[in-house]
C-alpha cells in the first residue's frame, strides 16, 4: 500500500487459494440381500487473484481510522476432481465407475470495500474489512468418465463444458495486519 | 544468530522509541503511518475467496 497522502492510498494486492478435499464414503443397503456402494472422492484447487485498490480515510489522524475503496481485481482458478465408485451386489461386482474433471475459471471483474484500521503502534495497526466483489467468470470444464461393468462392457464418456457466469456482490470480510515502514 | 539478534535489536529501537509513543498531540491528533509517501504491507485473511 502506498500513501498519496494521509486521507489518500493505493493498494495492490495479491490473493492465494489452496484446497485439498478426501472424502470415502460407503453405502450398505442390507435387507434380504445385500448391496454395497463405495465411492472415493479426491478434490483438489488452485486460485490465484490480483486487485488494485484506490483507498480513501474518512478519519486518517485518529487512532482508529475507517477508509473505503474500489479497484479492479482479476484472478484464475483450478481445480482437479477424481470420482470412484465400485458397487458390489451380494459381494459379486456391480461395476467400477471412475470419473476425473479439470476446470479452469478465469474472472475479472472489481471490488468495493469498507474498513477501519486500528493502531496499534505509529507502525503496527489491525484491520477489519468488508468486501463485495462482483465479477465476470468464464469456465472451461472437462469430465472423462469410464464405466465398467461386471460382465466387461466398458463405456467411455468425454464431456467439455464452457460456463459464462455474471455474480454480483459475493461479499467476504478480511482480518489483516500491516507494518509500515 | 547474530542476524536474528540484529533484527530483534532493529524492531525493537524502532517500535521503543520515544516518538512512537507520543502518540497524540493536544489538538487530538493522533501520529499514526497514514500521511505522505508511506508504505505499508499487509498480511490478510478472509472467510472465502470467490
């Protein structure tokens, strides 16, 4: 962040997301027969986003301060997700369904924030800030799916999707802490 | 170790220092960062990304 002067800064900011999901689930329908169904599900995602914001302080010479801002922000994201189920019907198999999607979403689009810094220190302070982000994403999905079944047969299927999505005030609140120097 | 020792020294005759700590003058200003030329990092976290 740099200041143009004391009710006046601009803000660049970089924004990280990691994700990493393992679910295992299993189904047993056990009645006069017995039908199991176990699924394993691993997820994985990226995303990455850059903004630049131009601040105002409302109350700069104070030792709590509030500000608010606009900018424009763009970011990506990835994300990975492998599906597989066997299903088994008396203990003999049913099938095995195995099902991998990639996705890759691009947006741009702009932020409004509102906040208050708190000093801590003439250099230290702690931040409270809304934000509303609206933004245009576009997603490029692919889904390969191979199902086999218990007599052999194989079925392949291949799926691409392209998504365009318009979102307007995804809001978010961030807790920070800034050193100046 | 002489470089953490060197840093803990640094911060701290910097944050120590008489003139951080006066830190509102009698007209009720406080002496904060926020004027001319400063600069700022912040480390942030938030409740969801997108």
């Amino acid at each position: 962040m740099f200041h143009r002067s004391a009710k006046l800064a601009y803000r660049l900011g970089v924004g990280l997301n990691f994700g990493i999901d393992s679910d295992d689930s299993e189904l047993t329908a056990d009645n006069s027969f017995t039908r199991v169904r176990d699924t394993e599900t691993t997820s994985n995602q990226f995303g990455l986003s850059i903004n630049a914001t131009r601040l105002k302080y409302f109350t700069p010479k104070k030792r709590m301060s509030f500000y608010w801002g606009a900018g424009p922000e763009v970011g990506f994201r990835f994300s990975d997700r492998d599906v597989n189920t066997n299903s088994t019907f008396e203990d003999s198999s049913m099938g095995i369904s195995e099902s991998s999607t990639q996705s890759i979403a691009l947006n741009i689009g702009g932020i409004l924030v509102f906040g208050t810094e708190f000093f801590l220190h003439k250099m230290i302070s702690l931040t409270a800030e809304y934000r509303s982000r609206s933004a245009y994403t576009w997603t490029s999905e692919e889904r390969d799916q191979i199902d086999t079944s218990s007599s052999g047969d194989v079925v392949n299927q291949n799926t691409s999707t392209t998504k365009h999505q318009v979102f307007i005030g995804s809001s978010s609140v961030l807790l920070g802490l800034s050193a100046y120097f | 170790m002489y470089f953490f020792r060197s840093t803990l020294f640094v911060l701290a005759t910097l944050f120590l220092s008489p003139a951080n700590f006066a830190q509102v003058d009698s007209t009720g200003v406080y002496n904060n960062s926020l004027e001319k030329g400063s600069r700022s990092v912040q480390f942030r976290v938030t409740n969801n990304f997108y």
